[in-house]
C-alpha cells in the first residue's frame, strides 16, 4: 500500500514537470502527457493562503471554464485538496481544465485524476 502511494505520488510529480515544461516551450499547444487519466475531473490543491479561507468554492469563481461541481476532499496538512467535475468530460477538456487551472493564483497545483502509465500497474 506505502508502495503504491509512493509511485502515485512520484507519476504526479513527474506528470506535472513534464506538463509544465512542455507549457513553458510551446504556450499555444496543449500538451498531452500520454497514459490514460479518467477525462471528468481534475484533482487540485490550493495554496497554503486559500486553503485557510473558509470558503466553499463553487463553479462561479472560475467562469472562464465549464465546471459542473467542485467537491471539497478537506485538508491534508495544511493544504486543501478540492475535485473539479467538468461539464463536458473528454480527454482535451480535461487536459484545457488542467492547464487553465494552474493559471490561478489560489490554486498550487492542478492534475490529472486517476493517471495510470504502462508497465507501472
């Protein structure tokens, strides 16, 4: 169980290095980092400052973006991790949710839910 939490943790991380290199070099391309992810939802976790607001997020405080739902999954440490359900699942709308999403200031890091890569299963 340790073992799998340390290589869901390590593929996010890898996940979003490349994903954020790739956005570095190329602003105009969406980049896809491959494997299969569940195309419905984006995981995200708030910075340390809005993590301790208490407020409930909701779809209207990101309207550059169709979400249906956000689901609060509460606090690990002192960083809250929030679910964004889109609107209108598919594998770019989610990859368009992932790099939009990092673009705000409250949010410390936005991913891909449920990213499984080949031969790590």
């Amino acid at each position: 169980m340790k073992k799998l939490k340390i290589i869901a943790v390590l593929s996010l991380i890898m996940v979003t290095s490349i994903v954020m290199v790739a956005c570095k070099k190329n602003d105009d391309k969406i980049p896809d980092p491959g494997g299969e992810f569940e195309y419905n939802r984006v995981q995200v976790i708030l910075t340390v400052e809005a993590s301790v607001l208490e407020k409930v997020w909701a779809p209207s405080d990101f309207p550059e973006f169709a979400f249906s739902e956000i689901d609060d999954s509460g606090l690990i440490g002192n960083q809250r991790f929030l679910i964004f359900h889109l609107m209108e699942p598919s594998r770019n709308n989610v990859l368009r949710a992932v790099y939009y999403l990092r673009t705000r200031p409250e949010i410390y890091l936005a991913d891909l839910s449920g990213i499984i890569y080949p031969g790590l299963q």
